[in-house]
C-alpha cells in the first residue's frame, strides 16, 4: 500500500544537512575535523601545565562525544585562553566565626569558536565553574587535580553544548 514511502524518506532525509551523535549533539554534516588550539595561560595563580591539561581534556570530550576527526586547522575550530583562576572563602565555620570552612577555586576561560561551515554559528564566550574544598587544607597536590578534574569536566561540557548543542 505504502511502498513509495521508503523511496520519499529517502529523498527527503538525503537533504538533510545536519548530522546528530549519540551525544544529541547537531553538528553540520559537511564537517570532517575540529581543532582546539592551544589555550594560552593569562591567570596568574593557575600551574604551569594547566594550559596543556584543560586544553587535552577539551580535544578528548569533543572526540568521544562526536564523529569529528581531531585536525590541526579543522572545519569546527577552538581556541582561547585561561583568564582566571582565582581562591575565595564560602563559608562561616560554625565554631569559629570568622573564619571559613570552605574554600572556592574558580576557572574561568574565555573561548572562540569558528564554525567555518556556518560563520553564523561561531562565537566568543567565557565559561567558568567552581568547585570547593576544606578551608584546612592547601590547594596542592591531589586536591588540587580532583578540583581541576571536575572542573574541566564542567567547562568542556559546556562548551560542547554551547558549540554543538545550541544552548
């Protein structure tokens, strides 16, 4: 009864110029390959390899979250820089007014994205997240990557969505 239907479905979804990723992730479909440039250290505070960390856990989200293949001058390009990274108290220890219980790291990066399938899409925006830790103790070592672990995690997944999500 129905059999042109497979044939019309096919015309009409071969038009289509948007691909989709298990991600749900709305990505042009004549894009091959990304790019994320190295994003350059401007805060004072943050470590010296923090730039090579978040700049390799934006290139992996990207390639498990998507088809893309990673390039050096891709078709969907990243780049930008750390602007911030900064210590602030949160809040009051109840037995000692005063002083602080935990302690918030702050990153903030500043991101341009170039769609060079659809100029229109491309943007430049700051991302930035937090997390806390026990005012007791010192922002180093394994506190210090867990912090930045889940931070990361945070900021690529919102650049994705930003890029690739329309959010």
């Amino acid at each position: 009864m129905f059999k042109w239907l497979p044939a019309v479905l096919l015309v009409l979804l071969s038009g289509c110029k948007v691909s989709y990723s298990f991600s749900g992730a709305s990505i042009p479909a004549s894009a091959k390959t990304f790019s994320v440039q190295y994003f350059q250290n401007q805060a004072p505070l943050s470590g010296p390899t923090y730039s090579q960390t978040f700049t390799d856990a934006l290139r992996d989200y990207i390639s498990s979250q998507c088809h893309l293949t990673l390039a050096t001058n891709g078709d969907l390009d990243f780049k930008g820089s750390i602007t911030g990274f900064s210590t602030a108290p949160v809040s009051v220890a109840s037995a000692n007014p005063g002083q602080s219980s935990l302690t918030r790291l702050t990153v903030t990066i500043e991101v341009t994205y170039t769609n060079k399938e659809d100029e229109k899409k491309g943007f430049t925006t700051t991302f930035s997240r937090y997390g806390d830790f026990p005012s007791g103790q010192a922002l180093i070592g394994s506190t210090e990557d867990n912090l930045l672990q889940q931070i990361d995690k945070q900021l690529t997944q919102d650049i994705f969505d930003k890029a690739f999500n329309n959010w």
